[in-house]
C-alpha cells in the first residue's frame, strides 16, 4: 500500500518529468512528502526513490544531508534558532531561554498542542548581520528580542503547516512582514 496520496506521487512524476535527469527532482519531491506527512518516512522516500527510478540509499543521502528535511514527525511549524558567534553575541541564549519558556519544551521539542517544534542549532544561518536570527517555516527572522519572537509566534501559530519550500527573501522588517 502507498505511503503517499494520488496528488503526492502526481507531484513528483510532475517534477520528474520537468528535467532531463530524474535525480535533479529529488529534493522537490522530498518537499510533496513532507508537506503531505510532516517530515520524511521511510516509506515516503522508497517511493520517491521508485517513482525516480534511484535506489533509496541515494534519496535518503540527499535527505539526511539538508537540515530543512525532518526524519520524524514534529509540529505544523518549526523554529530553527541560530546560536553560533554571531548570534551568541547579540543575545541568542536569552533568546533560547525564553523559548524555553514560552514553548514549554527544550530544544528538539514540540509544543503540546502541536504547533511549534523548535531547536536551537550551531550552525550559523548565514543571517549574521540580522543577529540574533532564527528560521520560522524556513523564513528568516532577525534582530530577535524576547517581544519580536512572541509576536513572530503568535502571528504563525494558527496557521496551517506551510506549503512547499518556504524560500522567501530574508527579512528584517515587522514580524509577518515578508
Ligand atoms: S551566527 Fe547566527 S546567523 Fe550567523
């Protein structure tokens, strides 16, 4: 039986069929999965690997190697906060505690009503001039205070999973600005 939807594995063949080599489709595909599960099983990347005709070892090296692909489920959103120099010197352990707080989970957690999983990660998201900055859905926030990061969560926390890769311009404006 099918890991995915009709409308998943339709996407993929979609994505397949747009390059000349089907291994150029791997990480759009990965993204239909994810949105349709919430993160990558197993059984989701063997069938991307059939539909594109790769063994599965090769679909999950790609997988495993991209920290925006999750390999368990977790909330409808995820919040990646940067703790590396940068952000370490503008305030980025104040801003883990007070998610700490405010989520009511450590880093790696989800919140219990599902909304939120958040973790804190060493490595820089290349958003240092905007320090202290984190990641919501992928979408970069910056110049972070405990007031920004409430307003940032409050406005998203309703709000279904996002769709497809959120690859939107980086941003210092007002939360929910874009
Ligand atoms: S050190 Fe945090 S974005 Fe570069």
């Amino acid at each position: 039986m099918s890991a995915l939807t009709p409308k998943t594995r339709a996407e993929i063949q979609r994505q397949r069929d747009r390059y000349p080599q089907a291994r150029s489709a791997v990480l759009p595909s990965l993204w239909a999965v994810q949105h349709q599960l919430g993160y990558l099983s197993p059984e989701g990347m063997s069938e991307v690997a059939e539909l594109l005709r790769l063994t599965p070892s090769e679909v999950e090296a790609v997988a495993s190697f991209y920290s925006m692909y999750f390999d368990h489920p977790g909330g409808r959103h995820h919040v990646l906060v940067c703790v590396n120099v940068s952000c370490a010197l503008r305030g980025a352990e104040e801003i883990v505690s007070h998610l700490e707080r405010r989520l009511g989970c450590p880093s790696g957690g989800t919140t219990e009503d599902g909304a939120f999983t958040w973790e804190q990660t060493v490595e820089c998201l290349g958003a240092c001039g905007g320090a202290p900055a984190m990641q919501v859905d992928n979408h970069f926030q910056e110049n972070l205070t405990p007031e920004r990061v409430d307003a940032i969560l409050d406005g998203v926390r309703g709000d279904a999973a996002p769709e497809g890769p959120q690859l939107r311009p980086r941003s210092s404006a007002a939360p929910g600005a874009s």
